[in-house]
C-alpha cells in the first residue's frame, strides 16, 4: 500500500501543498483566540453568559449560509477570487475584534467574521477537486485535515500563553496569519476554474442550487451525513458534561479525550487514508458510521476515565475514515462548473447537524436520559451506516438502469 501511494504524492501539485500550508497557518491562527473568545468577552466587556452566548449563536447562524453563498459565488467567479476576499476580510475583522469595546461591535463582528471565514471553505475545496484526479482526492483531503488539526493542536497552548499577555496581541497575530495565507495565494495560486466551466456557468445564472437538489444520490447523501452528523455533535458539547455531572470527571479528564482525538488525527490520519483510498465510497462511508456508533454507543456502558479514552479511540477511527471520504464523493458527483455549490451544500448539512444536534441531545440530557442518549447517538450513527449500505445498492440501481 505504500508503494502505491507514494505516487499519489509525487504527482499532487505544488499549488495543493500551498493550500496544505495555507490551512495550517490559518487554523493555527484561528486556534490563538477563538478558545479563548468566551473569556475574552467576559473580562473585556464584562457581559453575561448568556449575551456571550447571543454572540456565538449570530456567529453560527451566519456561518450556517456563508458556505452556500461561498461556494455559488467560486462556480461563477473563481475559486481563487473567494479565497483573497475571504482571507483578507478575516484579517480585518480579527483585528478589530481584539479592539472592539461595545457588545454591539462584537455582535457585528462575530457576524462578519462567521460570514468571512466559512465563505471561502467551498473554493478551497473545490480547488483541491479541479487539482487532483479522483483517485488521489481522499488523500488530497487527508493531507489538509491533518495540517488543519495540528494547528488547532498547537494554537491554544500558544493562545493561553499570549492571553496572559494580551488579548489584542492574540488577536493581532490571528489577523496577521490570515494576511500571511492572503499573500501566499495572491503570489502562489492560480485559478482552476476552467474558462469554460466559468462560462457554462454565467450562461445559465438562474440554474443556483437547483441542479444540486435535484441530484437524488447527492441529496440522500446529505441526508444520511447530517445525521451521522447529529450524532457525532454529542462528543463536543454533551460529552463534557456528561463526564463531570454524571460521573464526576472534570475538564482536565475531557481535554485529554480531545487530546487523544486530535493526536490520533495527526499521526494516524494519512496511514488510513492509504488504506481505504482505492475502497468504494459509499461502503466506506458505512464503516466509519459504524464506528462512530460502536464509539458512541459504548459510552453510555463506560463510566471510568480509561473506558472514555477507549471510546474516543473507536469514534475517532470513524472520523478518519469518513471525513476525507465525504469530501472525495462530494468531488466525484460534482461536475467542475458546480464543485463549490457541491461542497456548499455539504459544509451546510454539518452546520445544521451541529446546530440542532446539542439542543437534541442536551434536551434528552436534561430530562434525566443521561445513559439513553448515548444509545441513541449510537443507534442513530448505525442506521446511517444502514443507510449508506442502502443507498449504494441504489445508486448501483439507477446506474445500471440508465
């Protein structure tokens, strides 16, 4: 297996790998305040919990749209248009969050910056698509993923040290990191929009999203993600509270379940994706919902540290498996003069699962379902794998009908 990929990175473009750079570079930066946002907003403007909380939830609900909006605009404009505005939009914004001194400011703020940064994710990886062959896409994207997590490894330990300091230093360099990336792709990157998928796609404005949702396969496919979704939103945000409450283990023992998840995706990330990348899509998507659902379901059996940790091993083999996967069956179903709507659609289906699938689980939480909502988690994770099974006999179907 070695042998055969090793191909596969010597033939990926040099333009790939400044994408790779440019997405550690940003999430590093990105990692330096937003952990720390909720503090920050607290000691700088001396607000309530629950305003802090208004400000998150004006931020998710934009960034909710930006990645449709992000990728109509890359399959009418170009991939690399978006990606400048986006970056050097969220240099601006970031610096002036680390200045703003009103809850109003940073109400705004949090909007322009959840409009800023998602809008560009479509183009960026509808670049990656139009760069490499399909065969080499789940690897294309693994590569990105684990440039991303290391940076979001690696930020906060910086970020609380640069906090100590100064909050407007944090924020200073988070904008510089973004300015670094702009330059980069305004040196090192070229367009990859064809002229003629530009044109197909000027010639017909009023097409939008309509030929995305009319694709069937496509559709039940963000169908059944946004519900592996919904049950893999537990980990971050019930998880935790789950641990301490009901178990009484507290914080320290979740950062190191988040700890083992982002270990394991730095250095375990490329060999699995060597060892799925030649596998059908769809049944590989099934087995890594099943392993969310194992993961996930076991947690409600589990009620010591280690037992945790073992979880987070099973549940984090799944994500491996299916996040570079998705992004590969998104490429393949999507013609290159509507890549970024593709990819629009699919970071929309995650914004909505982890924006309903919290309240889903917290509201089981609170009417004292504490173990049961982990069965359910794991429950719904194996009817997607269920489901993807399903849908590969149907697109198998439709195929041959044709």
């Amino acid at each position: 297996m070695e042998t055969q990929s090793r191909p596969y990175y010597r033939s990926f473009p040099a333009q790939l790998w400044v994408l790779v750079v440019g997405g550690f570079i940003n999430s590093l930066g990105g990692a330096l305040v937003f952990p720390f946002l909720t503090l920050y907003l607290r000691q700088r403007l001396g607000i309530s919990l629950l305003q802090v909380g208004l400000v998150f939830t004006v931020n998710a609900a934009v960034s909710l749209f930006a990645g449709m909006l992000g990728g109509f605009i890359a399959d009418r404009f170009g991939r690399r248009r978006v990606m400048l505005v986006s970056l050097l939009a969220s240099s601006v914004v970031l610096l002036l969050m680390g200045l703003a001194s009103t809850y109003a400011q940073m109400v705004a703020l949090a909007a322009a910056i959840g409009l800023a940064g998602p809008v560009s994710q479509p183009a960026r990886d509808a670049m990656i698509a139009d760069l490499t062959q399909p065969a080499q896409r789940p690897e294309a994207y693994s590569v990105l993923r684990v440039a991303t997590n290391l940076g979001y490894a690696i930020g906060p330990a910086i970020g609380g040290f640069l906090a100590s300091v100064s909050y407007l230093l944090s924020f200073g360099l988070a904008a510089a990191a973004s300015l670094v990336v702009f330059v980069l792709t305004w040196f090192l990157v070229r367009e990859t929009l064809t002229e003629a998928a530009r044109a197909h796609a000027s010639n017909n404005p009023s097409r939008g999203f309509g030929p995305v949702f009319r694709d069937t396969p496509f559709m039940l496919f963000c169908v059944l993600g946004l519900l592996t979704a919904v049950a893999y939103a537990q980990v971050t945000t019930n998880l935790p509270v789950h641990m301490k409450e009901s178990l009484g283990l507290g914080e320290r023992y979740f950062g190191w379940v988040m700890t083992t998840n982002a270990a394991m995706v730095v250095t375990l990330q490329m060999a699995i994706t060597r060892a799925i990348a030649r596998w059908p899509r769809l049944p590989t998507l099934a087995l890594g919902a099943a392993l969310y659902g194992v993961g996930l379901g076991a947690i409600g059996l589990v009620s010591a540290f280690p037992g945790f940790i073992a979880c987070s091993v099973i549940y984090t083999m799944g994500e491996m498996v299916i996040s570079p996967t998705a992004n590969a069956f998104t490429a393949d179903l999507s013609p290159a003069d509507m890549r970024g709507r593709y990819m629009g659609l699919l970071a929309l289906t995650w914004g909505v699962a982890y924006g309903i699938g919290p309240a889903l689980g917290g509201a089981m939480y609170d009417a004292g379902l504490k173990t049961a909502l982990w069965f359910a988690a794991g429950g719904l994770a194996l009817g997607t794998a269920l489901g993807y099974l399903a849908l590969q006999r149907y697109v198998r179907a439709r195929a041959s009908h044709q």
